[in-house]
C-alpha cells in the first residue's frame, strides 16, 4: 500500500503518523507515534490501527541526540518493521513567512528560504526545519510537502494584517500572520459535514491547548486571530505569556538589563499558566490543585478567552457558533463550563449534560448562539495537502 507520513516536530519531540493511500485517494491512518525527549530522555511509543500499542522503547540520549535522529530512527523503525511503500513526507511548518501561503513541495531553495523565518517562530521552526533537512539529505528522491500554519490567515484584509508602525516594516515582513492555521482549516472543513448551517455563519474557533489562540472565520475563511507576528500573542498559554504590552520588553531590557535571549526564554518558556501558578503548564495539574495561584492561572486563562471572544466578535459584526477544540477545548468539560459563563452576553446557553459527556453540540435549544465541540486533525489535514501537491506533480509531469 502507498502511504504518506506526516512529521510534526517540535523542541524536543516528534510526532509523526503514517495514512495509508486508497484507490480513490482517501486516507486511512495506520500509525501513530511519538519521539519525547529528544536529547535527554528519549523514547519512541506507537499505536496501530484502532490504538493497538505497536512499540514502546527507550534510547540512550547519546542514540537520539537531535530531531534529524528521532526523525531517522522513526523512518527505519517504519520502513523495517510495518513494510510501507512511502510515496511522500508532510511536515508541519509554523511559520511561511509572506511568501508561502499555500503547501509546497521543498527543495532546497524553499528551506533556506524557510530558515530566514527562525526569528519569528524560534520556539518552533528550527524543529520543523530539521527533519526535512535531514530527508533532502539522505532521501532527495523523496517528495517532501511543507504545510504552514500561518496559510490559513494569509486572506486577511490590510486593516487586520498591519501594525501600526511606519508602512516600510509591513514590506520588511512586520505583519500579523496569525498560527494554528491547520488546526483551524481542519476544523472549517470538518464543520461542513457535522454542522453545515454553521459552516458559512459567523464562527469563532477556540483552539485551547498547550498553545491556544482563537480565530474568527466567515463562510470558511479566517477574518481576524489572536496571534499575530508571532505565536506569543493573544490568549496566555502553557508557557507563553500572551497578549502584552511591548513597553515591557522595553522595561525588563533598559531597567532589568536582561538580554534579548534572556528575554526570548521568559516570554516562550517560563511565562503563561506557568508563569502565573508557579506549578505547572499543564490545566490538569492546576485543576486538580489547591493552590490559590492555580485557581488564579485558571481564572486569567478563562477571562482572557472571554475578553477575546468579545473582539473576534465584533470582527465578524456578531456570532453565530462558538466552536472548542484542542487538548482543553476537547477534554475538559469544567474548562468549556467555565468559558461559557463569560460568554452569556452573548446569549449562550450550556447545556451541562451535553458538555459532560463531549457530545458534538453542547448549547441549549434556546441558547442564541451554538456551541460545539469540534476535534481538531492537523495531521489528516497536513497528509490531504501532501497528496494533493504531489498529485499535482505527477499530473504536471505527464
């Protein structure tokens, strides 16, 4: 059977999923993995069709030191142990610049053009970057897609896409871009088939996990986001800060003397729910502890999503669905209750029996604005865009 594998890579991890290819170009996901602790710990865990473990091992750090070896020691492990006929590799790219809008095919123009991008997203590009590099390496017969998360934004108008800064930066790349792109073209897809009267309406979508945003989508397309040049802004995360005020960067630089590396590590790795609960990062953990620093993280958390439903809102002139997704978004029914609360202004309802059991709508019948939970796909998603460039190709080549 063709397949296509999908490699996610982030800091010091790397999923990957392999989707079988049908006759008629559907998908079926066959595995899915997982590389953590990369360079420290690591340990490879995958499951078969219908969740069956398939491998669960660890490695000295010396075995996987880097993502191009999780990436390689993945590669092996499927090609030697499962026996797939690999067509093409899809890879999750955070940030495409104002270049790339839509999923392409890499070379090795492409990636160095991608590696420009670092500055932007140096919590997450790098990552990305590194198993493609390898695979232009060691695999250049091997196609290899790249699926930006900021393609799904790049329609926004110039009053939503500009800052306020002299119109010379824009051209220089200074821009709101905008992430989580593929979660939400995923979930814009999906709400076709699960609620098609929603699906052209006025929809926010809030993507709340251990990195989370929100994003205002009309008829399908993205209208405004929280984040935006970027993925440090808007909503408070796991471990980033958010929405804030530029003059403190000013301030922790002139008056604290930090470095702007120094700096770069607070806002990416130790700000956010952590920051604020001086626990963890994890909305598990504070749910379950009590600490009233924990209880203070939670309810900053579930203000912020409020105060930002509030702007998504008036970008798309009122609301129609409020949608959930995500780890919090799709797991955590006392999350969704409590987010709903702040969003009775705008006439929603909760039903709390629907929500406690995760049903696909969980609004009243009289509630004004409907509310669903949505799983997010960004994998399915990234190997429907590879086949279909790699489709393109071959067409372009006869």
């Amino acid at each position: 059977m063709e397949t296509v594998l999908v490699i996610n890579a982030g800091s010091s991890s790397l999923k990957f999923q392999l989707f079988g290819v049908a006759a008629a170009g559907d998908l079926q996901r066959l595995v899915k993995g997982l590389v953590d602790g990369v360079g420290t710990s690591p340990r490879m865990r995958a499951l078969g069709v219908d969740g069956v473990p398939l491998i669960d091992q660890g490695y000295s750090h010396d075995h996987i030191p880097d993502l191009s070896a999780a990436a390689q020691l993945a590669g092996t492990w499927l090609s030697e142990r499962q026996g797939f006929n690999l067509v093409a590799v899809g890879h999750r790219v955070v940030q495409g610049g104002p270049d790339h809008d839509q999923p392409l095919r890499v070379n090795e123009s492409v990636l160095r053009n991608l590696e420009r991008f670092v500055p932007l997203a140096p919590l997450h590009q790098p990552g990305n970057l590194e198993p493609i590099r390898m695979l232009l390496q060691s695999r250049p017969d091997l196609p290899q897609v790249a699926c930006f998360d900021t393609g799904f934004h790049r329609g926004h108008t110039d009053v939503a896409d500009y800052y306020a800064l002299p119109r010379r930066f824009h051209g220089r790349g200074a821009r709101r871009y905008g992430f989580h792109g593929l979660s939400y073209e995923y979930v814009s897809a999906r709400l076709r088939e699960v609620a098609p009267k929603i699906a052209d309406q006025r929809v926010i979508v809030a993507h709340l996990g251990n990195g989370a945003s929100m994003c205002a989508i009309f008829a399908g397309r993205s209208i405004e986001t929280t984040m935006g040049f970027t993925a440090l802004d808007g909503l408070p995360m796991g471990t980033r800060c958010g929405q804030i005020d530029p003059g403190v960067i000013l301030y922790l630089m002139t008056e604290t003397g930090m470095t702007a590396t120094e700096i770069q590590d607070l806002l990416y790795r130790e700000s956010g729910l952590k920051g604020l609960s001086g626990i963890s990062s994890d909305v598990r953990d504070l749910l379950e502890s009590d600490s009233p620093q924990a209880a203070f993280a939670l309810d900053y958390f579930v203000y912020r999503v409020g105060l930002y439903a509030g702007t998504l809102a008036a970008a798309l002139n009122g609301l129609d669905a409020f949608v959930f997704t995500a780890g919090i978004g799709e797991n955590s029914a006392l999350m969704r209750a409590r987010i709903v609360e702040n969003l009775a202004w705008l006439g929603a309802e909760l039903d709390p029996v629907a929500n406690a059991e995760g049903r696909l709508a969980i609004s009243t019948s009289s509630s004004r604005i409907v509310l669903l939970v949505v799983p997010t796909d960004e994998e399915l998603m990234i190997a429907r865009h590879t086949l279909e460039v790699i489709s393109k190709d071959t067409s372009g080549a006869k």
